[in-house]
C-alpha cells in the first residue's frame, strides 16, 4: 500500500483525551494514556487539526447518579438508548482537561461536545439526539477538507460515532486504530468496529504513514 503523506484536504481529528479518561480519571480507558505519543506524532503531520473535549454539565444526563442508577447500565431516553457512566468531565475540572502529556501546538480549534444537560454527544458533528449539529461538518468544509483520519478515546464510543457521523457527512473517513484504545463494554468494541466497516470508515495503523 502506498504511504499516507496527508494534504491540504486531510484534517486530523483527536478525541477526548483527556484526565477522565485516562489512568487514575473518573472514567479511565483502558491503557488510553498510551495514545498520547502516538497523537502527538500524528498531529506534527497534518495541516488542519481539531480536538475534543468530552464537556459535560454537572448532573448531566448521561451520568448514572443522575438517575439514582449503577455505572454501564442502558436507560431509554428520549432520543434513544443512553448508557450510564461514572461522573466524568465535568466543564472546568481537572478531570475534563487534556491530558498534559498531550502536545499539539499547532491544533486550530476545540469542540467541546455534551454540554447540553438533557443530551449526550460522544459524535463530534452531531448530538445524541441526532438532531443538533456542534458545527464541526461545516467549519471542516468550508476550510476545504474532504478526508478526515480520527483518533484517541474511546474507539468504541466517541472515536466510533464521530468516525461514523463523519461519513455520513460525506468527508473520507480513516480512524488510525494504534492511536485509539477502547472502553469494550459487552461486545461493543467489535461492533463498532463493523458498523464503522459497513459504513465505509477505513481501519489503519500509525505505520500507514510516510515519514515526514
Ligand atoms: C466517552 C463515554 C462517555 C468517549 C465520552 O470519549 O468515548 N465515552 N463520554
Ligand atoms: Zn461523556
């Protein structure tokens, strides 16, 4: 396979790594600190780059104390199927900042996501009601990205729904998996990975890359 020299229209998207979900966070991923070098590296190569950051109300909806219920267990809302997590990145705590191992001076803007006490957002373009946009697919376009390459936590979650929101946005989509590390909550890591697959969202690994 030919190497990846990103262009003017590949945009790197990294997501949510930050204290929470990362070892000793409210929420922490599974080996999620290690993605830090390696988003870092990817970072250095692309000219369009966009955090996120998981930023969440106190009592927000998607926060099983909320409800008077247990962690990782699924309530119906409104807008569908919510699982319950530990409180986690809360807007302005320690835990909702990035990580500070995390270097990415030359990242042009943040999306904080989530921020709606009633609605969840693990997508970076579009809410959990899948109704209201954060405005991501728009400033991507009008800055003339056509392919985006998606890292960092969760694979199966907020990576997953903002890999998967982004095809349906019409953008390239490639999610870089050695950048990612996943939560794998009942089978939930494998079928992401199929439902990103039958949307066409290409799989691939740091090495795809052309050293710079
Ligand atoms: C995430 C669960 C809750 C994520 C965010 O970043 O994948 N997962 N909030
Ligand atoms: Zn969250």
């Amino acid at each position: 396979m030919t190497q990846i020299r990103p262009g003017a229209d590949d945009a790197l998207i990294i997501v949510d790594v930050q204290n929470d979900f990362c070892a000793g966070g409210a929420l922490a991923v599974p080996g999620g600190e290690a993605v830090v070098p390696v988003v870092n590296r990817l970072a250095a190569l692309f000219p369009v780059v966009v955090l996120t950051q998981d930023w969440h109300t106190p009592g927000h909806v998607s926060f099983a104390a909320t409800h008077g219920r247990q962690p990782f267990e699924t309530i119906d809302l409104p807008y569908g199927p919510q699982v319950l997590w530990p409180d986690h990145c809360v807007m302005g705590s320690s835990g909702a900042a990035f990580h500070a191992g995390l270097s990415v001076p030359t990242a042009q803007l943040v999306v904080r996501k989530g921020y709606h006490a009633d609605i969840d957002s693990y997508s970076a373009f579009v809410e959990a009601d899948h109704a209201t946009p954060t405005g991501l697919a728009g400033y991507l376009r009008e800055r003339g990205v056509a392919r985006i390459f998606v890292c960092g936590l969760a694979t199966d979650f907020c990576v997953a729904w903002t890999a998967m929101d982004g095809r349906k946005a019409g953008f390239k989509v490639c999610v870089v998996e050695d950048a990612c590390r996943a939560i794998d909550l009942d089978g939930s890591l494998a079928r992401a990975w199929k439902e990103m697959g039958d949307l066409g969202v290409a799989r691939i690994g740091e090495a795809a890359f052309a050293r710079a």
